[in-house]
C-alpha cells in the first residue's frame, strides 16, 4: 500500500425508488440522467423480463441529501423496424457507448444453460427507446455462449475500422462460464465492421463473475471464481496497445481487497483530478447450494491508485448510510465526471434479492 497518497474517504446515498425492484445477476447502464436496468432474477435461475426499466438519476442539489428519490418509467420492448427483440436473460452483460446500450450472453432458464446467439449483441437506443441488434460478418470467429461474464464498452476502435462513423466502438468481453466449463479469454466486437477479434487470454484460472474496467487504454481485472474458491492476490490488465500482454500487479496480504467475485469495480476521480480503480462489495465465500443459495459477503471499499504513486488504500465511508455486504449486484460509473459510481440491487447473506440503489461518491 502507498502511504504517500492523499486522504480519501467517500460516502454512500440511498436511491429511494417509488417501484421498488428485487434484482441480481441483471445489468446496469448509464446513459445521461438515466440508470437503465435489464434483465435478472428475483428467484434463482428464474429471469424476470425482457422489459428495459430506467431510473432518473438525481440532480445536482438533491445530491446533497442524504437520499433522494428516482423516478420509474418500465419501457416494453419494441423493435425498430421491425424484428425480434432480446428474450429475458440473467448473468448476462449490459455496456454503453454514446446513446446505445450493448447486451451480450446470458441464461434464460433453470438449467442455467447460455443463450445460443451465435455472437450477437443486443443493442437498445436510448433515444427513440427501441431495440435492435448486430450480428458478426460471416468471416467473423465467435466467441463461446457464456453468462456470468463481464464486459465494458468504449467508444474507441482498436482495429482501425470506424471510418468516422457515430456507431464506432469496441465492446470487450471478459472470462465467464458455460454449463461447468468456465472460460479466461478475451473478445473484442468492432461495431463499426461487426467483427470479434480474440485477444489474449487472462491470467490463470478461469473463472466467473470477475470485475473490469477500462483505463488509461487498458482492460483491468481483479477477483472471480474459479469453481471452488474466490480469487483475487493480484490486479490483472491487458494493456490494448501493441503487443497486447496481461501483466499482474500482486496484492500483499492484508493490504488490498480480499478475494471476491460478482463484485463492482469502476473507474473513479476525485479531487484534484487522481484517478482510482474503485472495488466494492462482491462474495467472500460461495453457498454449499451453489447459485441457489446465498455465500458469505463483502461490504468493503477499496482504491487502487492509478498513475506513479499506485497503490490500494482501504476507503473509510461515513457511518450514516451504508449499502451493506451485498454481491451479484450490477454497478455503472461515469456519474457526476467520473466522482461518483452506482449500484443498483444485488443479493445479500439472508438469500434475499436487494431492491435499491446506492451511490458512491469519492471525496
């Protein structure tokens, strides 16, 4: 841990929703002044809907408040244009560039068997509010039907490929499982050319459930599970310029967070412009009913410092609020300039699914 960092301390805010929803294993996304939720679970293994449900998330002032209140609008899916529109799903990944929300994988039944889409992403336009989706060119390779994989989204294109046009961006994908097969590569899907391309894979093992983010042009990872444990003892990233390596950086005992996975990890700044790798809640142990039960969690907050002076630091938040140890929660960042991330749902120790949100904000 560096100790020559400054002081840094953060705080959690209630989200208070007139229609309450009971949620894990469903997705997140921000777009502008909405929080927009698919997909997931209210009992295990069962997804809820295909409905997209969207939030208002608060203003500047009522952010002061110890809590606020966000207003709900459920938005039936419809297709533009015509076509099919995406069948419920729960494990499965919701990322945003611009305007546009891209869903990918998942599982839409008990037998926890992926959805077979033979590549496809999901694609919801917060502007006129309707789906549409993107298959790859035929000469594309696929990756694997996965859930319980992790995924984030830039607007930038690493093949070369956008040409200038609005729709440039890359989603990248991340590890997940497929029946008791679990998976530690690496897609990237061009949008512009409707191309996967297979990066290297991850560091050993392969796992479900970790966390990622992007930053300063590389794919971070931390934590997941491997089938038998939770992970964590080091800081994985795949650096997106040529030649394209994982490296790790080790965690020594006792001082970053300890191992979890189906939790949150984004990218957050706080005063003066530092820029940290934010990791939160997540589980500690898994359940001896496997996904039918509840494990041990976290309810923890931790900050890797990105730049020369990096290291993790725990983050005191204040007492009044907390969001609790929760996991299998979905998490979004980008909020207020990157100071604040939230998360939304998720499940806790008693077996019960959460149905709030909360914001963390860095000070």
């Amino acid at each position: 841990m560096c100790d020559a960092l400054p002081p840094l301390r953060a705080s959690w805010t209630r989200v208070h929703t007139s229609i309450p929803r009971a949620l894990s294993s469903h997705s997140l996304a921000i777009v502008n002044d909405y929080a927009y939720v698919f997909g997931g679970e209210q009992q295990a293994r069962r997804p809820v809907d295909n409905a997209m449900h969207a939030y208002t998330l608060p203003g500047a002032s009522e952010l002061l408040a110890a809590t606020f209140h966000a207003d709900y609008d459920h938005i039936v899916p419809e297709a533009g244009g015509g076509g099919p529109v995406p069948p419920p799903r729960v494990g499965h990944t919701g990322a945003a560039i611009g305007a546009l929300i891209y869903v990918f994988g998942g599982c839409d039944s008990p037998a926890m068997a992926p959805l077979e889409e033979r590549g496809r992403l999901w694609i919801f336009n917060t502007a006129n509010r309707k789906w549409t989706h993107l298959d790859p060119v035929p000469a594309s390779p696929i990756p694997s039907a996965r859930s319980y994989h992790t995924s984030v989204a830039t607007n930038i294109s690493f093949t070369g490929t956008s040409d200038g046009l609005a729709a440039a961006g890359t989603v990248l994908v991340h590890a997940g499982r497929k029946e008791n097969v679990r998976f530690n590569d690496t897609w990237a899907f061009d949008v512009a050319s409707r191309t996967w391309k297979q990066l290297p894979d991850g560091p050993a093992p392969p796992r479900g459930g970790p966390a990622v983010a992007f930053a300063q042009g590389k794919l971070w990872r931390f934590g997941g599970f491997d089938g038998n444990r939770e992970l964590g003892g080091q800081l994985d990233f795949l650096d997106m310029r040529a030649p394209r390596e994982w490296s790790s950086v080790p965690v020594p005992d006792g001082q970053g967070p300890g191992p979890r996975c189906v939790a949150g990890m984004q990218l957050m700044t706080a005063a003066g412009g530092r820029e940290y790798l934010v990791v939160f809640g997540g589980e500690r142990a898994p359940s001896a009913q496997g996904h039918a039960g509840a494990g041990r969690f976290w309810g923890d907050v931790w900050a890797y410092a990105l730049g020369e002076e990096a290291g993790w630091r725990q983050v005191e938040t204040d007492d009044t609020e907390k969001m609790g140890e929760r996991g299998w929660f979905a998490s979004a960042g980008g909020i207020r300039g990157g100071s604040a991330v939230l998360l939304w749902g998720g499940l806790n120790a008693q077996n019960r699914r959460e149905d709030d949100g909360w914001l963390l904000s860095l000070r």
